[in-house]
C-alpha cells in the first residue's frame, strides 16, 4: 500500500521522540512491502518562531492532503507569555477542527514488567487493556450559549452541553467498531440520571447497538465509573464517552498504567486522522535523550492499524516493544531495579531491531 504521513514534530521532546517513530514507520514499510511517503511541517512553537503563527496554512494543507499526520508535542515556557490565541496549543484545536476529529481513542494497557510503576496495587491492575472512545468536537467545551456575563448580584459564567442524534451516532459507531476488533464490549458512560443531553446520549448509543449485536453494550454513570477505574479497571474493554467526561476519564485510565511517556492516542474522523502521545513537550527534560520514545511508537502502531488497516504490521510494532522492555531496557521514567537504563535514541533503536527480527 502507499499512503502519505503529515510529519508534525513541534517543540521540545517532540523533536526526538517524533524520528524514533518515524524510523519504526521506515522499517515497516520496507518489511511489509508498503510505500510510505513522510513530509515534513512546521507546527506549535517552531512554527510561531519561523513564520509567527501556531498553525501555518502550509501545514494544515499538507495535514489535510495526507493520509494521517503524526504529531509530537507543542508548547513550552518560551511561548507562555502569548496572548491565547497565539499559542502554541491552538495548533491542535485548529487542526483537530480542520481535520474533523471527533474521536479521541486513548488506549490503556499495562506491560507486565511495568506493574510497579503504576500507584495502584499490581493485583488490582495486572491486565488491565482498555480503550476510552472520547467525543472530541462536541459537548459543553463548544455548545451555546457560553460566556461570562454581567449580572446585578455580579457575573454569571454559563457553559452548554449540547449533543444532537448525528454527533451520537457516529462516535457509538467509532466504539463498536473498535471492540470488534477487541474483546467486543462496550460501556457507555453518561450522567442519564441528572442531564438530558445524557437520557438522548444514552437513547442513540442504545439505537447504534442494534447493528452490533455482536458486541455486548453496558451503560454506566460517569461518578460510578470513576470509581471503577480505580476499583476494578479490568472489567472494561471500551469506554465511549462526551467530550468533558472523556476529558477526565481518560486521564485517570491512562495513568493506571503508569509513566506518561508510555501512552499513545488516536483523534479520528472522517479521513485523516491524528496520532500523538498523550504526553506534551516536556521541557524539564527536552534536548537531553532522556524523554521515552515508546507512547510515540505506539501511537504509529494506532496509525497503521486505524488509519491504514494493517493490523498485521501494527502488531509487530506492539510485539517489538513488548520485546525490548521484557529485554529489561528502560529510559529514565521507567526505570526500576535490575534493569537496563537507556536514552531515548537507544530506545528507538533498540525497538528497531526487535522488529527487523
Ligand atoms: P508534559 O506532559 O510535557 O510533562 C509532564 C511530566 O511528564 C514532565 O515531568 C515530563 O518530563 C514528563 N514526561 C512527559 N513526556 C515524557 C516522556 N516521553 N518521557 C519521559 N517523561 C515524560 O506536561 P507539562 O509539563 O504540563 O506541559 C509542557 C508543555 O507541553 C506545555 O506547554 C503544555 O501546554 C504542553 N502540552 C502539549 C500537549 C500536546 O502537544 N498534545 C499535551 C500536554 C501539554
């Protein structure tokens, strides 16, 4: 297969993390027999200090004529004292809204050796291998009206959640078809019992599931989900859930398993989707080869198997990390007794060439 793959390191550790994966793609493609084209643009921080916007319409473009776009990171203290608008950040509103990308899917799987790096108790967490399908354009961070406003008694801050029959609609889907390719259950997560947009919410996931009856659905309230994350996670396969309660709920899955600098994340929608770690720029330790490349990695793992379809190849990805950790290398974030301490070059590398075997 050929495709394209929009390039967007940006700032800080996304400038070593992003080749890492790249060279894992290049590999891949020359493995599998794929061509894989890789163009480079500017975003964030590197793009305000070369042309003075966060989003040059040169590389929302290129984003946009691409098959997928691989992101790094943006941001950093050097861009903090901008006006908002100006930031760093709005680069992945704009291109999350240029894009389309209404879903977010953050997956949340423990590597057994890694147990003991998460805060909970290894028995409670072993196992744990769930994905959180999050609303991304929608909901109360975009319904009107918002706004602060004047009132006699002083001002009055208002938000919105909105979501209509279509926005539902095509998420539930998004959630069905990610657990047929997992263990085909889903729980959908709402607060039906208090907000109205939830009852609609839970009504349209519900209609959507007539057409997967091969995948088991659960509906669930978000304050009692939040307390079986940390309960007991392993009862989850998928999680779909609005934009504010994803926002929330897929943090708090996510570091049940640990380091930041291990977890990958997919923003999908209608055609070029957007693969990037969960984690930022990190510039307590950006420039020194100390950042972990691995939630990069396996973000290019999300790529090819949700944009591109290859699962075979996406597997080997996972099988080359899987391989290298239980080979006891770890960079700093990661590292525990009796393991082998590596940078974030070596990590790369080392990946590599579990998956050349
Ligand atoms: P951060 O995720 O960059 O860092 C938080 C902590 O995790 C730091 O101690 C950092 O060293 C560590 N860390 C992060 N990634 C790591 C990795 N790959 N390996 C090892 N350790 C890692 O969050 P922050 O410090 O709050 O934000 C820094 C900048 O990044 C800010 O400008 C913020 O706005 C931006 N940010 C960008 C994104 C994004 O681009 N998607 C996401 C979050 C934050």
């Amino acid at each position: 297969m050929k495709a394209t793959i929009a390039v967007l390191a940006g700032d800080g550790v996304g400038q070593e993390i992003v080749p890492e994966a790249v060279k894992l793609l290049k590999a891949v493609g020359e493995r599998f027999h794929h061509t894989f084209e890789f163009v480079e643009g500017l975003v964030g921080g590197q793009a305000i200090d070369r042309v003075g916007v966060p989003l040059p319409d040169e590389t929302l473009a290129l984003a946009q004529k691409s098959d997928a776009v691989l992101l790094g990171a943006v941001g950093g203290p050097k861009w903090e004292g901008l006006e908002y608008k100006l930031r760093p950040e709005r680069a992945l509103l704009g291109l999350r809204e240029r894009l389309g990308l209404f879903a977010n899917l953050r997956p949340a799987k423990l590597y057994p050796m890694l147990a003991d790096a998460s805060t909970l108790k290894r028995e409670v967490i072993e196992g744990i291998d769930l994905l959180v399908v999050r609303e991304l354009t929608g909901g109360i961070y975009f319904g009107m009206p918002k706004g602060i406003e004047k009132t006699a008694e002083g001002e009055r801050g208002v938000n919105t959640e909105v979501y209509t029959t279509p926005e539902i609609t095509r998420i539930a889907k998004v959630a069905f078809e990610a657990a047929r390719k997992r263990r085909r259950k889903v729980t959908s997560v709402d607060k039906a019992n208090v907000l109205e947009s939830s009852e609609l919410w839970r009504r349209v996931v519900s209609q959507v599931h007539r057409d997967y009856p091969d995948v088991e659905l659960s509906h669930m309230y978000v304050d009692n989900c939040a307390m079986q994350l940390i309960r007991n996670p392993r009862q989850f396969d998928v999680l779909v859930t609005t934009n504010l309660f994803g926002d929330i709920l897929s943090d708090e899955a996510a570091m049940l398993t640990g380091s930041i600098g291990m977890l990958p994340s997919a923003s999908v929608g209608t055609k070029t989707g957007m693969y990037e770690p969960i984690h930022g720029s990190a510039p307590d330790i950006a420039g020194k080869n100390l950042a972990n490349p691995i939630a990069t990695i396996a973000s290019a793992a999300m790529l090819l198997a949700y944009q591109l379809r290859l699962d075979k190849e996406a597997d080997a990805v996972e099988q080359a990390i899987v391989k290298t950790l239980e080979q006891g290398y770890r960079t700093k974030d990661i590292q525990g007794v009796g393991t082998k301490l590596v940078g974030t070059k070596e990590m790369g590398d080392t990946i590599l060439k579990n998956l050349a075997k």
